[in-house]
C-alpha cells in the first residue's frame, strides 16, 4: 500500500504570499456581496430530484412523507458546511480531502475508488435530465426527434462552456430557477382556492413521522432531493474559485490567521444556509402539489408520460393556459442543472487527474485547457447515455 502524496493546491488555493488575504466583510450588504458557491449549488440542486424525484414521490404516497423530505434538505447542509470549512482552512479540493483518509490504497485512499463508482452514476442522472428536457421541447412543439434535440443540447451547453460564457449563462439561469421556484410556490398558494386545497389534517399527516409500506422511492428521493452526495463534492470547489481559501491564507498558528478564518467561515456558513433556504422552499413546493394533485387523481411519473404528467400539477391550478408556463419553467430548470453539473464536472474530473497521478498541471492555464477539453466530453457522454438508454425517470433514479 502506497502513503498518500501530499496534496498539490491548485492554482485557485491560498498558497500565495499575503498579497490576496483579505478580512472578512462584517456588514449584511457586505457579506451579501460576498455570497455565490450556494447559488451556484442551488442552481444545480433545483433540477431532477425537485422537478421530478419529489412530484412522484408525492404522487405515489400523499403527505405522508412530508417530514422527510425537509429532513433530507436540512440534515446535509452540516455536512456541506464541514467540508467547506475544511477547505477554507486547508485549501484543499474534496477529492485531495478524501484522498488523506486512512485505510487501503491503490494510488489513491480507496473513499476515491468508492467516489468514482458514484460519479458514474451522476453522469446517469444527468443523461435523464437530458431526455427530460427533449420531452419539454417536444411538447412545446418542437418537430425535431428527441434524438437530435438531445444532441442540440449537448452541443449548446459544451460551445457556452468553451468559449467561456460561464457567468452569464449562470446568471441568467439561476435567474429562472428563481422565478420558477416562485411560480411553483405561488401555485401551492393558489391550490387553496381549488378542490384540492391542502388542508391542516394533512400537515399534521405530513409531520407525523409515518413511513410508508413501500420506502423504494422515498430512499432514492433521499439521496437527491436537497445538497446530493455531487453537490456536497462540488462545493468547496466553488469556495476556493470564489476566493474564501485565498482570503485566509495558508494555515498558521497566528492570531491574524484565526480572526481571517472565522470571519470567513460567518460568509460561508451564510451562503450554505441562504441556499438551504432556497432548495428547501422549492422541494416542498413540487412535493405538496405532488401530494396534492397526482396523488389524488392517482397520476403517476413514468418515463413515457414524465412532462404530461408533471404539467398537471399548474394546469390543475392556473388553468390549461399554465401549460407554457410549465415548460418555460422546466427547461429553466433542468438546463440550469446541466449547464452547472457539466461545468462542475469539468472541474472535478481534471482534479481526479491530478489526484489519481495521471496528470500533473504546472499552470493554472493548463488546468484550464483539460477543463475546456472535458467540458465537450462531458455532455457528448451524457447525450450518448440518453440515446442508448432513453429513460428519462429511470436514469435520474439511478
């Protein structure tokens, strides 16, 4: 068995002079401006698991499960805090944080040969996503096979990534995750106006503790509704290109070091929790129209009628009209969660190279070249699954 290496910081770490350590801001408007790896999460959290995991777990046992979906949201934002803490202090990416843990090793600890199991299961995840997002255009109208949409969409997202337009379309689609999430909580509002208005029984059923007597569903709801298992690995990657490690500096026993680390660890915990805030409020929205209206029309998920069904849920409450704005909304959506798990992954996996000894990177510039190259191969391998697979629901549950 080999030691582990010690850790190369990549570019984006702390490991420069003092000339990038920076106090932590104190005021609101500060530490508002300071605010953006929990966006960026959010955007990619607001995807599959809320716009279709959720829905069908609501379709298929009413409220009963109301405790655990906000369990599952809150619970791992602890997690997502410790791990941004550690690399705050350390300027270490997750998969350099893994590869210190004890145990076996062949070339690396072996938690990274266990993580590299579940990243090819995400690339799964997201190839659904794909296909859901053929559905929508289909839909909408558009008369192209879904085949060819799906590789329009491959082919979008990796030209935006390559030419470096990343910020802009971040902007514009966290921007729409927004406004979706609200029209979905308006939605439930308005829902008390019709037939299927929720009522105080079912809260108290909700909140009751209950399990169902099938728990399939709910487990895999578990693992991605909330910060999944990717987006607590991709989060203190967008910490450290955010700059919160680079403020601190390198770890040192002085008091300046500590004063730096805990101001920063007020921004980080700020931004863990405002986006908390804003999957959480999402997720019990698709999941109370879930319970409320698949469920009592008997409707299910499945991966011929995902969109149809789906839609039900706003023309229910807004009228036939609510269709488009269904679609608008859901492509919003899922192609945020895309666009961010696909720049993500670009990210991680030129960091696997690293870390599994395949590849050194002197400069960040090299680092940057790898990241363009896989940000092509990343969606085309997403694309290809789809087209092999071609289900939808299925593939997000894998």
């Amino acid at each position: 068995m080999s030691t582990p290496p010690a850790p190369q910081p990549v570019p984006t770490h702390a490991s420069s002079a003092g000339d990038f350590l920076r106090p932590a801001p104190t005021s609101f408007g500060g530490i508002l401006r300071q605010l953006g790896p929990g966006l960026i999460i959010s955007a990619n959290i607001v995807g599959s698991g809320e716009l279709i995991v959720t829905p069908k777990l609501g379709a298929s046992v009413g409220f009963t499960l109301l405790w655990f979906i906000i369990l599952g949201c809150v619970l791992k934002v602890f997690i997502q805090v410790e791990l941004g803490r550690f690399a705050l202090a350390r300027g270490l990416t997750t998969l350099e944080t893994m590869n210190l843990v004890p145990g076996p090793r062949v070339v690396v600890s072996w938690l990274l040969w266990l993580w590299l199991l579940m990243f090819l299961a995400t690339v799964f995840q997201v190839a659904g996503m794909v296909g859901g997002l053929a559905s929508i255009l289909t839909l909408a109208g558009v008369t192209l096979a879904k085949s060819t949409v799906a590789v329009l969409i491959g082919a979008v997202t990796a030209l935006l990534l390559v030419i470096g337009r990343y910020k802009l379309i971040e902007v514009v689609s966290t921007a729409m995750v927004v406004a979706f999430t609200l029209c979905t909580m308006v939605a439930v509002i308005a829902l008390q106006f019709t037939s299927y208005a929720i009522t105080p029984h079912d809260l108290a059923v909700g909140l009751g503790f209950r399990l169902p007597p099938s728990f399939t569903v709910a487990f895999a709801a578990f693992g991605i509704i909330g910060v999944g298992a990717s987006e607590l690995i991709y989060y203190p990657y967008w910490c450290i290109e955010k700059g919160y490690a680079r403020n601190v500096g390198p770890a040192n026993a002085t008091p300046e070091w500590a004063g730096r680390a805990r101001g920063w660890m007020r921004v980080l915990r700020a931004d863990a929790w405002l986006s908390c805030l804003i999957y959480t409020s999402a997720t019990l929205a698709f999941y109370l129209l879930g319970a409320a209206v698949l469920h009592a029309k008997q409707l299910d998920v499945t991966n011929a009628e995902m969109i149809p069904v789906l839609s039900q849920m706003y023309q229910e409450t807004f009228g036939r009209w609510s269709l488009w704005l269904f679609l608008v909304g859901a492509f919003a959506v899922l192609y945020s969660t895309v666009f961010v798990s696909t720049a993500s992954n670009a990210r991680l996996l030129v960091d696997a190279l690293a870390v599994f000894r395949v590849k050194s990177y002197a400069t960040d510039a090299d680092r940057q070249r790898d990241v363009r190259w896989l940000s092509v191969i990343v969606p085309a391998a997403w694309v290809a699954l789809y087209l092999i697979w071609g289900s939808p629901v299925t593939l997000v549950f894998v």
